[in-house]
C-alpha cells in the first residue's frame, strides 16, 4: 500500500504520463483533459525537479512506494485494461503487480 510521499507522487505521475501518454499527455488524467495540459507541465509549475535518471518509465522509478502509487492511478484511470501477458512495454509492469499481489498475500 502506497504511502504519501510529495516525490514519489509526482514521480509516479510523470512516469506514467510518459508510459501512457498520447501526443504528448495522459488523455485519462482529468487534470490534463480539463487544464488541456500535459502531467509535466503541471509539474514544472510546482518546480519539481526530478533526478535525471528518474520518473522515464515505471522501471526508472526510485522505489516501491513510487511504483504503487503509479499502479494504483493506472488503474484508477482504466488504463490497466490495456495490459497484456504479451505486452512486452509493460512486462515489468505486470511483473510488479504479481510479485506485490504474492507478497500481500
């Protein structure tokens, strides 16, 4: 279970704009849709400033509390619907969900 963490937030949404986005943003996001702005640019406005080998894709993420707040809001805003067994972009995603879902019990 995620904790609240101000970095791994932003982390994870920037992460999952970049895994996820669609010319350039998270279309599912309703901050973006409604602000007709990307996840980063809201960032940037709040000056987060991210470790340059950070926040690129859920491997890159800094730790598991990062990485289950992006797989919570990825299935908040439907997009793990489009997970596939096959899907090799996201097998590492999948891979997490497993591990944490035998680890939970």
């Amino acid at each position: 279970m995620a904790t609240f963490d101000r970095f791994d937030i932003c982390s994870a949404y920037l992460a999952l704009e970049r895994d996820w986005h669609e010319g350039g943003w998270l279309r599912e996001r309703p901050s973006c849709d409604r602000r007709r702005e990307s996840t980063e640019v809201q960032l940037q406005r709040m000056q987060f400033r991210p470790a340059r080998d950070t926040c690129h894709s859920f491997e890159s993420l800094p730790n598991d509390n990062a990485r289950d707040i992006y797989v919570d809001a990825m299935f908040r805003f439907g997009l793990g619907d489009w997970l596939s067994e096959d899907d090799e972009a996201h097998a590492s995603i999948i891979s997490y969900i497993k591990r944490q879902a035998a680890a939970n019990g």
